[in-house]
C-alpha cells in the first residue's frame, strides 16, 4: 500500500539515480612490444695500480671518500636509466557535449524556487525508510505523510475553493437576477449618464490592466507546456547519449588501465629478463671493476705478464748461456788436444835433432800450456738451471696465464654461480606477470558485467521514455513540479553531501541495504560511497581512485615489490650467497717463489773466473821461439818440422784459440747481462708475489663483502626498474587515465535535464495557474459590474421618457407620442398605430464602453425615425392630469408590480421594411 503511493512520487527519483553508475571499459589485448636500448654504463670506479713497496694499505679515510664516490656512481647510474612506456591511447570520444545544454536558458528557474516555499524543506527519509522496510502500521505511516504534506493539501484546498467560487458566483449572478432596480423617473438623464459614463471609463481601464496580466500567466503556460515538450520529446536522444557515453568511459577507463600496467609490466620485465640473461655486463664487469679499484689487481696481473716476458728473456740468455759453455768446454777440449798433440810433435822432434842442435833443441820448454776456462762452476749451478728449466718446462707461464684467465672469467664466474638464483627470480617475475595478467582478465569481466548491466538499465528507461512520450504522460507530473524540486532535484544537487543519495544507495541504505550501489568495487572493509564518488568526479580525479577499483586491481599487491615476500627473500639470498675468487694458485705461487730464488743467484765469481787467461802461455809467442830456434838449428829436416809446428801452432792460435776466445766473451757478456737482469727480475718477482698475496689475502676476507655490494647493486638495478613500473602505472593509473570527469557531467545532464527542464517549468505552469486564477477572481466582478451597466443603461435610455408622457401602452392625441402597445391590443389597432405620427427619436448614441471594445462586433444601429407634429398643440387638462396620475402611481411600492407586469407585456413590434429593433429594448 505505501509503496503504491509513494511510486508516483518517486519513480522518476530512482531512475535518475540508479542511471549513473561508473565502470571501466574492455582492455585492449592487442600489445605494442617496444625493445629497450640500452645505456651504456659509466665506469664505477677507476683503476689504480699498486704501490710496489707496500701491500694493500688503504687508509680509512681513502676507503669512506672511494665508497662515497662508488655509492654516487652506482645511484647515478641507476638514476640516469630509464625505461621508455608507451605512450596510452586516448579512446573513443564521448558526446555529452553534443546535447549543449549550457546553451539552454533558465526562464523558469526561480518559480521552482518560489513553489519550494509551500513544499517540505526536509526529505522524508524517515518515513521513506520506514516505509519500505514495513517497520510502521499505515494508518501511522500514512498520518505522518498527511503531517508532511498539510501545507500542500490547504493550499490545493485554498484554490480548489478559490476556482469554485468563480463560477459559482456567476452562475447566482445570472441565473439569480436579484438586485433589479426600480426606474427613478424623478433623475435627470444627465445625472445619470455622467455616473455611468464614470464607472465605465474606470471599470473598462482597469479590465484593460487585467488583460493585459492576464497575458502574463498564459504566456508562461505556454512557453513551459513548450519547453516540457521539447525536453520530453528530447530525452530519449539525451539517455542514448548518456548511456553511450557511460558505456564509452566503461570501455575507455577499462581500455586506458589494463593498457598502463599490462604494456608497462612487459617493458619492465622484459628490460628486466635481458639483464639477468645479460649477467656477465650487468654483474659479473662491475664485480671485476670493483675487485680492480679495491685490489689493483689488474695492474697486479700486468706486471705478472711483465714478469712473465722478463723471465723468458732472462731464461733465454741463461739458456743460451749454458749451450755456449758447453760449445766452449767443447772447443777448449778440442784446443788442449790439439796442443797435447803438438807437444808430442815438439818431443819427438826434440829427440831427431843432432847432437850439435840437441842443447838448442831443448832449450824450447811447451810445459804449462794447458788450457784452462772455468765453466764447471756455472754450468752446475743450480739457480742457473732452475732459470733454464722455467722456459723449458713453462710451468710458470701456464701458471701465469691460468691467473690472468680466472680474473678475465670473473664476470662469468660469477654469473655461473649465480645461475640458481637468476633463474629463480625470473620465475619469480613471470609468475607476478600473469597475476597481472588475470588481474586485468577481471577488470575486463567487471567491465562487460558493467556494460550489461548499463544495456538492461537504458533498456527499461528508454521503455519508459517513449511511453511518456507517446502518451504525453509529462502533463501528469504537474502534480510532481513542486514535490519533483523537494524530493529529486534536492537531493541531486545537495552539494557536497548528497546525504539522501547516500540514505538510498549507499552500504545499510533503503534501496541497497546489503550491498550497496557501488558493490561491484566494495569490500568488506571499504565501502564506495556516493558522495565520494560524485565529489570526486567533480574534481576530476581518477576512476581508479574515486570507485575504489584497488579493492579488484590492486596496484600496491600486484606491482609494488616491496610487498612481495618471495622475491625479497630470493634477493636476500642471493646477495649473501658467498663468492671466492683465487687468482694466487699454488702452482703460480711455487713458480713465482722458485723464481725468485733462481733469480737471486750471483754470478760475479763465475764472470771473474771465467774472464781469467785460458792458458799461462802466449802460443803465439811460443810459435816464435819455435821459428827462432829452427833458423839455429844446423839440420834442415828438423829446421823444416819446426818451421811446420810453429805454422800449425800460429794456425792454432788464430783458429781455435781465437774460437775459444769468442766463446768465453760471448759468455762473458751474457753473465754480464744476467748480472744486470737478474736483479730487476728478482725485485719485480719479489713484488708480484708479495702483491699477490696481500690481494689474495684481501680477496679471501674482502671478496665476499664486495660480491654482496656488487649484487646488492644489482638487485637495486632491478628493484629500480620494479620501482619505475610501480611510480609509472600508479600515477598513470590514480592520477592521469580513466578521469571521471565525463561521470560528472552525465550526472550534471542528467539532473539538469530533469530539474531545469522538466520540473521548472511544471512549477513555473503551476505558479501561472495560480496566478490566472487570481487574475479571473479579481476580473469577474468587473466584467459582471460593466454588464450590469450596460444593461441599466439601456433599460432607462429606452423607457424613462415612455413612461412619463403615456398610460397602460396609448398614444395621447395631444401630443403623438408613441407607446408601445400592450399585449393584448387587436391588430387592427396596431396598425392603426403604425399609420399614426409620432414624435419618438431613437436614444442618442451612447460613449464607447469596455464592452465596445471587448466585442468586436457591432450591431447594426436602428433608424432614427421622427415623427413631427402638424402643428402644435396645447396640452389638454385632461392629458395632464393623467400624466401626473401616471407618474405619481410609478413612484408607489404597488406600481412595482404593475411596472414588472407591464415590461413582461412587452413584446417585439414589427417594424416596417430596411429598420431594426432599437438596441435599448434587447
């Protein structure tokens, strides 16, 4: 029963609300994939070598200002790398715009505002509430309404008397004729025509100001019956619109989002897979780059590759060394045979010579002449062969080179162990991309349900639309106007509250008690309310933010990393997963050690020996004496031998002993060279194994915390790439895309449609009835006083002079004067009347009146017939008399009624031929 009543009052109401509702639109599946460039990274840190008559000796204060400026490098790395998004398509445009309704002009505006005044200043949500949820009887429910609207119901009383009254009192005035005056026989036709003349001139003026007020409120009426109609006949185009145009933001929000974070999570992740898959450059470089500035390790590595290059160049001449003292042991065996051998010849020649040259042959002595070149002691020498043995046996150039490839095998070292790891976190990071990806699937289910639910909506309104179209149904809202400003436009433009929106359609509210309007985006814990909404759009904000749509899409879980537990443990693990790094092996720390013994050796004893006399005899010289003593000797046979010995003994000399001698200097120099080299190559071994050390000390307590630092970098890298998409989609998605703004001006239509082009003028119509009503009360009594008038008028101008001069309808002879006859006259005596003179003139014509110009038409103006007299006659006694008689009875009660008999007696008199009936007998 009470919903019955109050659906008249408030069907519009709902169906206004319940049309604006606020949804996203379906996401574009189709990606544009863009790959990203990549930045060259600046160098972290410089390289320093290290000082060679220390270890690494880093002072405290130099390793804060070489920490800061690596904290500042790795930040502004981080900081210049930046991913490049898509730019966001724009949709479809909407067309609410089209309607121009800031176009329209408010004529009827302040009526609403003036009808208000009778209507209920509060909403009655009380009774409203109790009314649906049965929780009152109906008499109360109904008494409370009666209390509500008591001012309503008298003032429709008020005029419902005040419009009943109006023909009423016409209908007494006509039909009841009872102020019907006696004739004064006694005034003056000037008298009496000046106060008519009066009264009509001021009655006729101001029926002519009721005229032209009168125009006012019809003018209104229609003007308001036109614009109602226009708006009515418009709505349905205006709903299409506003459906369309929610139906597009739908699409447009929903497109605009699932684009933002869908496209921006591939471009992230995928940066972020290439420097995973890229670890060596993006890992493994700034973890050697940070061991070279830590260490100098790459200058450590370079002197051993200068320390390699001295070795073989020292092992080269030690072994040139040794194959020459061999060639020299050689030729100086070969030179002490060759002299043994002539020594034989010297003795056997000796013992041919005669007894006179014998004396002379003996006096040559070739005892001493062995050949003596010290090279045992050098050759045995074990530093020398140590130094021998590293060319041949390379050990330390393979240890060397092993060194120098695990520093170079750093970076994918590294990388190596890491594998697990990175293979983890990109697992980690596809898992969080298709979480993304279903969580756009059901903004896209949302969206569809949304666009449904908005079809069936438009559906049922449109339905209703061209029924009050069609069946011009708006003429019975009038009854509405008023009522429609209270209990729609109110709450619809209750700025910034909305309180009795909210008290329908928020969370506990009578239309949507559980759940609310909005339930689609609510949550147990947060409620969407539609104040929020409204205000929100009103200012422009997102839809992400106004709608609450975190409560379905919740950015914060879906793309914030921070919030994601298992990718900050896998980080966690990764960083403090411990890294060693070996560049001092054993192997190349023996060799290096060997060397550096075998470089130590003092070759000053051997060049000192070796460069003493290789005989204690000149051969030369004794080739001399051999000559000498062979040109004394007496035989020639034996001055001939001598003469050959001493030729091979000089042959001897200049070959094999100069052969020798070449050989000992050729050692000579290359010990001389040895004593120069080997030094420098001891100092410089000596310098690269305590180097190495020290680095291998420091890498073996130092390299895991500069691993962690490195991949702490790393991950910062990739946690600065989540950052960015995190930053990106947020402000896109709460403060860029899907503006709601469009809501708000469907909202804005959609009230403005209904307040100011709908219920304004049905209250400006209502406002015009009244005031028409008001304007026929006040018109009525004059028109009926100018009747009055008139009619007065025109019975004295026609009968006054009748009366005084003639009796019971008879012309007197004496003066032929023409009386009507009565009733009951024979025909004969009429036409003796007829052919009779008479002096009777026409009234003369009377002022124009209201009534002239109130009736367009005019009557035809009867002839003005005179009738003269032969000639003049004095009056009779007898006449006379009878006059007064007459008129003395006219002016008794009793003549009232003779006089009342007498007009009812009268009746019309054929005129003759081309006359008419003198308008003062009508």
């Amino acid at each position: 029963m009470k919903l019955l009543i109050l659906c008249p009052v408030y069907a519009l109401f709902l169906y206004t609300v319940c049309v604006f509702g606020d949804v996203f639109n379906d996401r574009n599946n189709d990606l544009c994939w863009e790959g990203l460039g990549k930045s060259d990274e600046a160098n972290m840190c410089q390289i320093k070598p290290f000082r060679t008559d220390s270890a690494i000796s880093i002072r405290s204060e130099q390793q804060k200002v070489k920490e800061l400026r690596n904290d500042n490098l790795t930040r502004h790395t981080i900081q210049n790398f930046r991913l490049q998004f898509l730019d966001i398509p724009t949709g479809d445009d909407l067309k609410i715009h089209e309607l121009q309704l800031e176009n329209e002009l408010l004529l009827f505006e302040a009526f609403s505002g003036l009808m208000g005044y009778l209507l209920p200043g509060e909403f009655p949500i009380g009774a409203i509430r109790n009314a649906f949820r049965d929780t009152d009887s109906s008499h109360l429910w109904i008494f409370q309404v009666i209390k509500l609207e008591i001012l309503v119901v008298l003032w429709i009383i008020f005029w419902a008397i005040l419009s009943l009254c109006l023909p009423v009192g016409v209908m007494v005035f006509f039909c009841f004729p009872t102020n019907m005056r006696r004739l004064n026989e006694e005034l003056s036709n000037d008298s009496l025509d000046g106060t008519r003349r009066t009264t009509e001139q001021t009655l006729g003026r101001l029926l002519h100001v009721l005229l032209i007020l009168m125009l006012f409120p019809v003018i209104l009426i229609l003007a308001g019956n036109e614009e109602i109609s226009k708006s009515i006949s418009k709505a349905p185009l205006s709903v299409t619109t506003i459906y369309d145009d929610i139906t597009t933001f739908i699409r447009n929000s929903n497109m605009q989002i699932s684009f933002i974070t869908t496209s921006s999570t591939d471009i992230a992740l995928e940066a972020i897979r290439k420097e995973l898959e890229d670890g060596e450059t993006f890992l493994g470089q700034p973890y050697q780059q940070q061991l070279t500035s830590e260490t100098g390790l790459d200058m450590a590595l370079a002197s051993l590759g200068n320390l390699k290059n001295e070795t073989s160049k020292v092992s080269s001449i030690v072994s040139d060394l040794l194959g020459e003292c061999e060639t020299a042991k050689k030729a100086g065996k070969a030179l002490q045979d060759e002299i043994q051998e002539m020594t034989r010849q010297l003795v056997a020649i000796q013992q041919q010579c005669t007894a006179n040259d014998r004396p002379l042959c003996f006096t040559i002595q070739f005892s001493g002449f062995d050949i003596t070149l010290p090279l045992n002691n050098l050759t045995t020498d074990s530093k020398i062969h140590e130094l021998d043995r590293i060319k041949k046996n390379d050990t330390l150039n393979k240890s060397i080179d092993a060194a120098r490839k695990r520093y170079s095998n750093i970076p994918g070292q590294l990388v190596h162990e890491s594998t697990a790891y990175i293979a983890d976190i990109k697992s980690l990071l596809s898992r969080k991309r298709t979480d993304v990806y279903k969580s756009t699937h059901e903004l896209d289910v949302l969206a569809r349900t949304l666009t449904e639910e908005v079809n069936v909506s438009q559906k049922a309104i449109f339905t209703i639309l061209e029924n009050a179209v069609k069946w011009d149904l708006w003429r019975w809202l009038v009854i509405l106007g008023g009522h429609g400003r209270s209990f729609i436009c109110h709450p619809l433009y209750d700025h910034p509250n909305y309180g009795i929106l909210g008290e329908f359609l928020d969370r506990g509210g009578i239309l949507y008690e559980e759940p609310e309007f909005f339930f689609d985006f609510s949550s147990e814990n947060d409620s969407v309310k539609i104040a929020n909404v409204l205000n929100g759009c009103q200012r422009d904000q997102t839809a992400y933010q106004t709608f609450h749509i975190q409560n379905k899409f919740p950015l914060n879980k879906k793309l914030n990393y921070k919030t994601w537990d298992d990718l900050n443990t896998l980080m966690n693990n990764f960083t403090k997963a411990k890294f060693e790094v070996e560049i001092l092996s054993t192997s190349l720390q023996i060799n290096l050690q060997k060397l550096s013994l075998a470089s130590a050796a003092n070759l000053t004893d051997y060049r000192l020996q070796i460069s003493s006399s290789i005989s204690r005899w000149d051969l030369a010289s004794f080739s001399d004496q051999l000559n000498s003593v062979g040109r004394q000797l007496e035989d020639t046979v034996i001055i001939r031998k001598m003469d050959n010995l001493a030729f091979s003994m000089r042959k001897l000399v200049q070959t094999e002993m100069q052969r020798l001698n070449d050989l000992r200097g050729r050692i000579l120099y290359k010990i001389t060279s040895l004593e120069v080299l080997l030094p420098t190559l001891n100092a410089q071994v000596n310098q690269s194994l305590s180097q190495l050390e020290t680095i291998q000390i420091f890498l073996d307590n130092q390299g895991s915390e500069i691993s962690q630092k490195v991949k702490r970098q790393f991950t910062d890298r990739i946690e600065n790439h989540l950052e960015e998409l995190y930053s990106y989609t947020t402000k896109k998605v709460t403060k860029e895309i899907g503006k709601c703004r469009p809501i708000w001006e469907i909202f804005h239509a959609g009230r403005f449609h209904v307040c100011k082009l709908i219920f304004d003028p049905l209250n400006a119509i209502a406002f015009a009835s009244f005031f028409l009503i008001l304007v026929f009360i006040a018109t009525t009594p004059i028109v009926v006083k100018l009747i009055d008038i008139y009619q007065e008028g025109s019975r004295e101008g026609g009968f006054s002079y009748s009366h005084r001069e003639s009796r019971a309808g008879l012309l007197s002879d004496d003066d032929r004067i023409w009386t009507s006859p009565s009733s009951g006259s024979s025909l004969e005596e009429r036409e003796m009347i007829n052919t009779l003179p008479t002096t009777w003139i026409s009234p003369p014509p009377r002022p124009p009146t209201v009534a002239s110009h109130v009736q367009p038409t005019r009557n035809p103006q009867p002839p003005t017939i005179t009738y003269t007299r032969s000639s003049p006659r004095p009056r009779s006694k007898l006449s006379g008399l009878a006059s007064r008689i007459t008129g003395a009875r006219s002016k008794t009660p009793q003549r009232r009624e003779t006089l009342r008999e007498t007009l009812r007696l009268i009746e019309p008199i054929h005129w003759k031929s081309g006359s008419t009936t003198p308008r003062s007998w009508i």
